[in-house]
C-alpha cells in the first residue's frame, strides 16, 4: 500500500526487526530484548527527522494508544507543513488474538493484548475528539 501510495512508512515494529536482521537473527516477540526499545526509539526518532527534511509523504504505522505520543507527533507533523490523517481500525480485541494465533513467531505476547486492550474505547473516543482540529481527519475502517 505504502508502495502505492508513494510513502516512507515509520513503524517501531519495522525498526526492530531491522535491529534484529542486524545481528543475524530473525525477528520475534518471543526473543526481543527490551533493554534495545531506547535504540528504537533514537532510530524512530531519525527516521521521522529525514523524512520530515525531505518533505515526504510518510504512513507512520505504530499502534500506540496514548494520547501525548499522538499529540506531540502531530504537532511536529503541522510544524513541518503536513495535514494529518489518522487511520483508525476498529477490530475486536478478541479477532485480534485470534488473527495474532495464525502468527507463528511473529506473534504480539498475550501481554502485549491484555495491556493495550482498555485502552481501546479511550483512544477511540480520543482520535474522535482530535480529528476536530484543523488539518486532522480520521478514517476508521472496521474489521
């Protein structure tokens, strides 16, 4: 799709299975190192900028339901000239452990699901309240 759309996509998911390659190993939640999330990060971080610079369209593509982290991303993006478009999927927690099951290695831990999951009806209503501002829009696609 990012293809398509003539995008640079931005995901921590993508950043450490990039890390992961790095060191000669394949990518899982299993095996992830936590201790590397500041490394992540730094490279999200760089990631954001060069795109930023080159004034690209870019599909960040990270499942994060706090609000702050969404915020401060936004306004950078508006500080840099962009619109905003957030693209919400609105898909059961229980389809998602079920889709995540057919994963093998990639698979999210159960930890992961349980954590997020009461964030769900706060971030919808949320994105709902953010796509209010100018040069925000929200898309939700059911599933």
């Amino acid at each position: 799709e990012a293809a398509r759309l003539s995008a640079t996509i931005i995901e921590r998911d993508l950043i450490r299975a990039e890390m992961t390659r790095e060191a000669g190993e394949e990518f899982s939640w299993a095996s992830w190192d936590f201790s590397r999330e500041a490394e992540v990060t730094r490279r999200w971080q760089a990631a954001k900028a060069a795109a930023l610079a080159a004034r690209v369209s870019v599909i960040f593509a990270d499942t994060n339901l706090h609000v702050g982290y969404r915020r401060e991303l936004v306004a950078d993006l508006q500080r840099a000239g962009y619109s905003v478009r957030y693209v919400f999927f609105d898909v059961a927690p229980e389809v998602c452990r079920a889709r995540n099951a057919t994963r093998g290695p990639k698979a999210v831990a159960e930890v992961a699901y349980d954590k997020l999951a009461p964030g769900f009806e706060a971030a919808r209503a949320s994105l709902a309240q953010e796509a209010k501002e100018p040069g925000v829009a929200l898309e939700v696609i059911r599933g």
